[in-house]
C-alpha cells in the first residue's frame, strides 16, 4: 500500500451534532469538558475504521453521546463475519475457538471491559455493561459469558466455515506458532472527542490468530490496547498485543501528551520504547492512534501499512500512518 495513500471520502457531514448529552453514571452533573476542544474527531484502527468512523458519526448526531459512538462505531465492525481479527468471524486460537476480547473507557476513566469470551456478537456492548452495571473493570471467559446471559446479552453459537477450513489447514502442522505478521492482526480500536469536548474510547478484537487458548492480548486492558482521561487525551493500539502491554502502550501516548508532547510524536515515542527494549524485534507490527484533549491528532506504527480512519466535519479519510521500519518483501 502506498504510504502517501489518502482516500477522501466526502459524506455530508457538516452540521451540528444534536445537543444535551444524558450523563449516565454516578453523578447528576456532567463531566467537564475540555476547554478550547475542537471537535468531533473520531479515530480508529485500519481500513475497517472506516465504517466505523461512518457509524459512530451518525450515532453521534442522533444521540449526542460520544460514549454511545465508540460503542455502537466499532460494534459495526464486530458483526461483519467477513473480518478475520475482530467479531465472531476472526481467526480462532490454536484449539480452534475463536475467542473475543473488548473494553471501553469515557472521558472520566470509567472502563468496562471483557476478556477470553466466545459466544456473543457485540462484546463491546457488554464491556460498556460491565462499566455501567458493576463495580469491577474486566469480566473474563465463563463468569464473563455467564454474567452477560444474566444480563440479558443474548448468546449467538456460530461458526465461519472458511475460518474453520482455514484453522484446520494449520492445525496439520505440529508446530505451535501463532502468526503475527502483518496479515492477521486488525483489532478495531476507536477514540473519539465531540464538540463539546468528552472524549470515549473503544477496542475489540479476536486477537492473535492461532494464540495459546486463554491467551488475551492487550486489547481489553485498559492502559495497553486503550487508555482515556478526558483532561489529557484518549489513545488506541493494535498489533502484537504483548508488545504493547509491556509498555502499558495506549497510557504512555497519554501520558506523554499530557506532558506536552504532540499526539504523533506521542505515537512515536510509545513504538521507539517498544523497539529499544526489543531489539531483535522482526515481523512484529505494532501501531497507535492518538487523539488530544484539544482534537490534535496523530499516529506512528512500526512498520508501514497501518492505516487508520479519521472522521472530522470535513468528512472521512484513510490514511496511512508514519512508520519506523519498511516491511522486506
Ligand atoms: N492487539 C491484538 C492482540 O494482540 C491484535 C490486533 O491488533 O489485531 O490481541
């Protein structure tokens, strides 16, 4: 793919965001917005990004929550059986099951997430249940699965014949050896600031494709594959997700913003860390996404190829990040 690649897609979408946002947990009054913010902006991961920047801005102008965008944004992206790395229809694990991880985080910090689940479409819409209807932050496996029917998520048992053919092909080698190039990693990460300045974040993936069964990556965990603090900013990561939680990733961008640093160099320094302290590092991509307080935006991946969505008033666009290293073809 061609790193000046931009595809600009002009859907329309300059207006107003429909006002009052219904500020849902703890406290009558709503948070404080970010002063000077100039949003919306919305963020995610890679090409799919793309319809789920277009849903999250359509859910955006109807509810006015941004914290309903990220969910109900990345939840296209979740039914589509066609994805191979995020939904019922991503890779499975060595054993065969394909396993579901999410999280979701608002402009206060308060995070819900799911781990290591199986049977259900939407994840993310049960890590933001998690968020809002418990005390705790990340349900994992049977509890997890368990707690969501209580809840009134309803279970969907399927299987992607290709998926399965696929798994099966593989799984006639004897060798364990999950596959982290740059084909089968494609978590959905998003994040996202309004006009009024609150800032949501969301993730969900299938993970690693061919992962030890029970293996969860940094996509769940908040700090790693999403961090969100509406003084600072939101970030989002993708690719090898061990990578990234050794860094506690998408909380270092944070972090560095909040120190100053601009959202791309953020990015930058986050994938610089990763290679310092991994030097024999090869074929492993890791990308971030980041999105300032004040709607600044910017993305560094290691390699080339990491494409992500951005959604402003001016419409929606793909574009490829910068990058450290070249994939050797
Ligand atoms: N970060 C995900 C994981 O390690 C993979 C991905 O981005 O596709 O599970």
């Amino acid at each position: 793919m061609d790193h000046e690649r931009r595809r600009f897609l002009r859907l329309g979408l300059v207006g107003t965001l429909a006002a009052a946002i219904p500020w849902k947990k703890g406290s009558a009054a709503a948070p404080m917005a970010t002063p000077g913010a100039s949003g919306p902006v919305i963020l995610s991961t890679w090409d799919h990004g793309l319809a789920a920047n277009q849903k999250a801005w359509e859910v955006l102008e109807k509810t006015g929550s941004v914290l309903d965008a990220v969910v109900e944004g990345v939840a296209v992206v979740e039914s589509d059986l066609s994805n191979r790395s995020v939904g019922q229809g991503g890779s499975p694990d060595r054993d065969g099951h394909v396993t579901l991880d999410a999280c979701v985080q608002d402009h206060e910090g308060h995070a819900g997430g799911v781990a290591f689940l199986e049977h259900f479409e939407h994840p993310i819409q049960i890590a933001r249940a998690v968020m809002e209807r418990t005390p705790h932050v990340l349900l994992v496996g049977e509890g997890a699965e368990r707690w969501a029917r209580e809840n009134g998520f309803k279970e969907r048992r399927i299987q992607v014949p290709e998926v399965q053919a696929a798994w099966k092909e593989w799984a006639k080698k004897a060798e364990y050896k999950p596959i982290v190039n740059r084909e089968n990693h494609d978590t959905i990460g998003q994040i996202a600031l309004d006009s009024k300045g609150l800032m949501a974040g969301s993730c969900t993936t299938s993970g690693m494709a061919y992962k030890v069964h029970g293996r969860v990556g940094d996509s769940p965990i908040i700090g790693a594959g999403l961090f969100v603090d509406g003084e600072a900013g939101a970030a989002c990561a993708t690719g090898t997700g061990e990578l990234v939680i050794r860094i506690a990733g998408s909380h270092t961008v944070v972090e560095l913003m909040r120190q100053g640093v601009a959202p791309e160099e953020a990015c930058r320094q986050a994938v610089e860390r990763i290679l310092r302290r991994n030097p024999d590092l090869k074929g492993h991509q890791v990308g971030f996404l980041a999105l300032r307080a004040d709607g600044a935006h910017g993305a560094f991946s290691i390699y080339n190829g990491f494409t992500y969505a951005l959604s402003t008033t001016e419409g929606h666009l793909l574009r490829e990040a910068p990058f450290a290293r070249r994939w050797e073809e």
